[in-house]
C-alpha cells in the first residue's frame, strides 16, 4: 500500500505550463493537498503573526515592564490605531494555528506510538493559545477601545497581557514533551531523534521565561536578554527546524502504517526497502537527519 | 573492561579533582582578610581550567578519544568558543564598566 | 569508512565511532551554546556592577561548591565506567555503576538544596540582589538538567536490566546526557565560585 502510493504521486506527475496551471491541478489532484493546505497555513500564519507582533503593534520583543500608569497610557495612546487593526486581524486569522496543530497532531499518528500522544497534543497547544496569544490580544484591545479608564486600570491590562503572554508557558512545556516523547518512541522515523531532543531545549527555556513574574526590570524581566531574547532564539530554531521537518515529512508521507521512506530526490521510491522496518533503537540511520 | 581502561578512566577523574581543588589554592591567593579582591589572573586562570576540564571529560569521559576526527573537531570547537565568549564578555564588560 | 580509520583498523585499533546517538551530541553542543550565552550575559553584567558581585558572592561557601562539583565528577566518573562495563557484556557491574551515578547525583542535589536554603537564611534570594538571581537561576536551571538526568538514568538502567533490550547506543546516549550535566556544572560552578 504505501509504497503504491508514493509510486501513484510520482507518476501523477503534475503538467507544465503556468504556475496558476500547476496549483489548479495540485488542488484537484494531488493527493496529499490537505498537508500541504496545512503546511502552507503554518507558513501564512507566521507571516501574518509576525507583521501583527513585531511591526504592526510591537508587542514583540515586548515593551517596557517597568512603564508608570501614565507611561502605559501613553503606550495605549500611542499604539491605539496599530492595536485595533492588528488585533481585528489576528482575531479573524487566530484560528490559523490549529493547522499547525493538527498537521503536528497528523504527525504523531503516522509514528507508530498510541493515538493519545497527538490528541493531548492538540489539546494541549489550542488551551495554550488562549493565554499564549488570544488574552494579550483581547486585553490590549480592551485598553485601545477604553482609553479614558483609570490608568491605575491601564496599567493592570498591561501588566496582564504582558505576563499572559509571556508568562503562561506550562502548556506550551507539557506540549513539547508530549511531542518530544513521541518522536524518541516512535519507530517510523517520522522525525529525526535530534528534533526530539530540541523539543527538551525548548521546553526548558518556557521555564527559563518564568521569573518574568518577579522581575520589572533586567535580564528576568519579560523583555530581558535571558528570559525573552535567548528564548526567542530557541524558540526560532525550534520553528525554523520543525516547518521544514514538517515539510519533508509531507514529502515523504506514503499513507501507509511502517516507517515512513526516505526521500529519494527525483525518483520514485524503491518499493521496497528492507531493514529499514526492523532497525531497532540501536541503528544509527534510525537517527534520520543527523548526518 | 580491562585494568588499564578503569586506570585510564581514573586518572582522567584524579586529574579533574586534582583541578577543582587548585580552584581553592587560586582562591586563597586573592583572598585580603576574608574580602574578595577582583583579580584578572584568577579570572583568567578560572576559565581555562574550566575549558581544560570540560575538554577532559569530553575526550575520556566522553569517549570523543575513540570517536571520529570530525566529531573531536566538534568538541574542540566548542570549548574554544566558550573560552573566546567568556573572556571576550568579561574584557569587553571591564572596557564598559 | 576514511583511510585513516582503515590505517587504524589494520592496527588492530578499534574503529572510530561516536558513542551513543549523534542526535545526543546535537542536544549536548546545542545546551552548551545556550548555557555560552547565559555565561555571556552573567558575566558582562558582573563587571558592570564589580564591586557589588564580589561582595554577594563572598557570601558563597566555596567549599559546598567545591564539594558539590567533586560528587559530581564521581558521578560522571561512574557514568563511564558503567558505558565501559556494559560494552564488554558486565552488565552487572554496568547497573551497579548506573546506581553509584544515581547515588551520587542525589548527593549532589541533597547538598545543593542545603546550599539553597543556606543562602535563603542568610537573607539572599533570588530577587534580592543582582548576584544571587543569576546564582539561583544559573544553579536552578543547572539542577532541572540534573533532574531530568534521573530519567536518563532510569532509561539506561531500564535497557540494562533485561537481555531482552540491552542497547548500547542507548546507554551511551544516556552517558552523554549525564556528562553533559557535569561539565555545564564545571562551568556554573567556576563562573559563580571563583572568577573574580
């Protein structure tokens, strides 16, 4: 079965002529188009994500901890216009992420490890977006659209959408390692052990951004060197690593239920390859990309 | 496992004590009636110690003795950019403070 | 296989091989990295506020420190030698040493706990002074490495308890995440102990 299946893509070998041509005929025919919707929805969504956060409203790096009332007022006002538009489109496009999820979920059913991993997963990471990502954006709405409140009140919104955001990495953690577990047991080589090993390291930094709770100013601080800069460089490894991890796994995806095939570049897979199914632990091809 | 592996083994873990007791030497050498003193030996001292260390337990802990060269490289390549930072951060700080 | 290793295995050496999985080695290099750039951090804040640092860390006791790090290169020590011993099939001797790292990574978390609580009593936590946040993060985040150790730990005794798993490659790859704990606590502790 699976190796008839990746035979069938191989053969069905789109036509050239216009891109608009090729994509028309992608979408009727090719039969992984939901993955690649999936994968193409991550790449959208970080794109939107990214022009919303850190240039659109800056809420990325985060700004000061340290701001007074009326500095925070001030950031409000500031900000006003760019905090409607890019939260009126974050909140139409939130819902994005759960193509992320699902085709990571997707991912930890093909391995061949029980089906709980990649439901508490999924589970998992769409609690996690709500005080990751949807409460900083409706509390610094809130903010913009009431600009004459107390600025006592301001600079509580602030303070919470801040430590929300940042702050609230115990779900995102647990998910990591739910993932990182499944990668390391599974035998279908869907993933490369070392990116369930990055998964530890990304999950230890969602603990490094913890003393943002206590620390207004510095290195801890939610905006600080050690708990937002350093992290965020892991954390864009991590992303950059599993998107493209995520697009070879759909390259290689047979639809079939044994080790998933390597990628043969420009010919069609081998029907059959032993060994690879029966490699234990102990083989060190098992360990995929670390070449 | 033969006598002279466990021989090799615990000489490797003589030789790292050995370091971190000398720490205690260094220590008392800067020390002026129970007061620290900044000292850049001592910090210089401190650091390549460490890195001497860490390449011995990569080498013989580690085994990256028996392992490929590139993987020895590697190693290597790592305990020289920690020294560079470490010093590098520590001068560069001093300029600035 | 390259020429040289060839050359070496006509010696009668063994053949060049990387212990435990390389995915390992990828976690061990890239943690160290991330650990360069806390030091970094850690260590250009430490000179802007030099006085300050010196005084706070005067208040360390460098011999728990120092006692800290000799337990753990013990524990490492065992690490090896248990590698070692499951190589040439002394799988007993292999699991004996597992529990002597084990043993001694508890000790060393037992006296840096006592250490924590020392420094808490003297009046230094964690937010009070610019030097003890980076000591309690620095050991903190040091210590969770250590923690998930133990489930390394539990791994390698799991694969060399029954004939049935056995896998080398795993022991090693366990070795290396045990190792790795060690010379990033070789590390904290020269940074926070003794460089001046």
């Amino acid at each position: 079965m699976s190796a008839a299946a990746t035979e069938t893509e191989t053969l069905l070998e789109s036509p050239g002529g216009s891109p608009l041509r090729r994509i028309a005929w992608h979408w009727r025919h090719n039969p992984k188009r939901e993955l690649w919707g999936a994968w193409f929805t991550i790449i959208a969504f970080y794109n939107v994500f990214t022009v919303v956060f850190f240039i659109m409203t800056h809420t990325q790096p985060p700004p000061k901890p340290w701001l007074d009332a009326h500095g925070v007022v001030r950031w409000f006002d500031g900000y006003h216009n760019a905090l409607l538009i890019g939260f009126g489109v974050m909140f139409v496009l939130t819902g994005m992420t759960v193509a992320q999820n699902a085709l990571i979920a997707y991912s930890m059913r093909r391995m061949s490890v029980h089906p709980g991993f990649g439901y508490a997963y999924l589970v998992l990471y769409s609690l996690a977006g709500v005080p990751g990502s949807l409460l900083l954006c409706i509390v610094l709405t809130v903010g913009a659209m009431r600009p004459d409140r107390d600025p006592a009140l301001m600079s509580w919104l602030y303070d919470f959408a801040f430590l929300s955001y940042v702050g609230t990495m115990g779900v995102f953690l647990v998910g990591s390692l739910v993932w990182m577990t499944a990668i390391l047991l599974d035998k279908n080589n869907v993933f490369p052990k070392w990116f369930g090993y990055l998964n530890l390291c990304n999950a230890l930094t969602e603990v490094v951004v913890s003393p943002a709770w206590i620390f207004h100013r510095g290195v801890f601080a939610w905006n600080g060197l050690i708990a937002w800069w350093i992290d965020m460089v892991v954390f864009g490894v991590y992303t950059g690593a599993f998107i493209s991890l995520l697009r070879n796994m759909i390259q290689r995806e047979d639809f079939g239920t044994g080790p998933l095939p390597e990628l043969v570049p420009n010919k069609p897979n081998k029907p059959d390859k032993p060994g690879k199914a029966k490699r234990g632990p102990d083989s060190p091809s098992t360990m995929g990309a670390a070449r | 496992m033969n006598t002279l592996v466990k021989k090799r083994l615990l000489i490797a873990w003589l030789a790292l004590s050995l370091m971190t007791l000398g720490y205690l030497a260094m220590d008392h050498s800067a020390d002026r009636a129970g007061a620290l003193r900044p000292s850049v030996a001592v910090t210089i001292g401190a650091v390549l110690i460490a890195a001497a260390k860490m390449r011995i337990i990569f080498r013989e802990f580690m085994e990256v003795r028996h392992a490929p060269a590139w993987l020895g490289r590697l190693t290597d390549l790592c305990v020289l950019l920690l020294v560079a930072s470490l010093l590098g951060s520590y001068f560069i700080g001093r300029a600035a403070g | 296989m390259t020429t040289s290793s060839v050359k070496e295995a006509e010696a009668g050496k063994a053949v060049p091989f990387v212990p435990g999985q390389p995915d390992m080695w990828f976690f061990a290099l890239f943690e160290t990295l991330v650990f360069t750039a806390y030091f970094v951090v850690y260590m250009f804040a430490r000179m802007q506020h030099h006085e300050a640092f010196l005084q706070s860390q005067a208040k360390l006791s460098l011999s728990i420190g120092t006692f800290n790090t000799l337990v753990l290169l013990v524990s490492s020590w065992s690490m090896a030698r248990c590698v070692k011993e499951a190589r040439v099939g002394a799988y007993r001797s292999a699991l004996t040493n597992a529990f002597l790292t084990a043993s001694f990574g508890v000790v060393f978390l037992g006296s840096k706990i006592y250490e924590w609580v020392r420094e808490i009593r003297l009046g230094y936590g964690f937010a009070s002074d610019e030097f003890f946040s980076y000591y309690f993060f620095l050991t903190g985040i040091h210590a969770l490495h250590l923690l998930i150790g133990f489930v390394v730990l539990g791994v390698v005794v799991h694969q060399l308890r029954s004939p049935e798993r056995r896998s080398q490659n795993l022991v090693e790859t366990g070795a290396v995440y045990w190792h790795t704990v060690d010379f990033l606590w070789v590390l904290v502790f020269s940074l926070l102990y003794v460089v001046r």
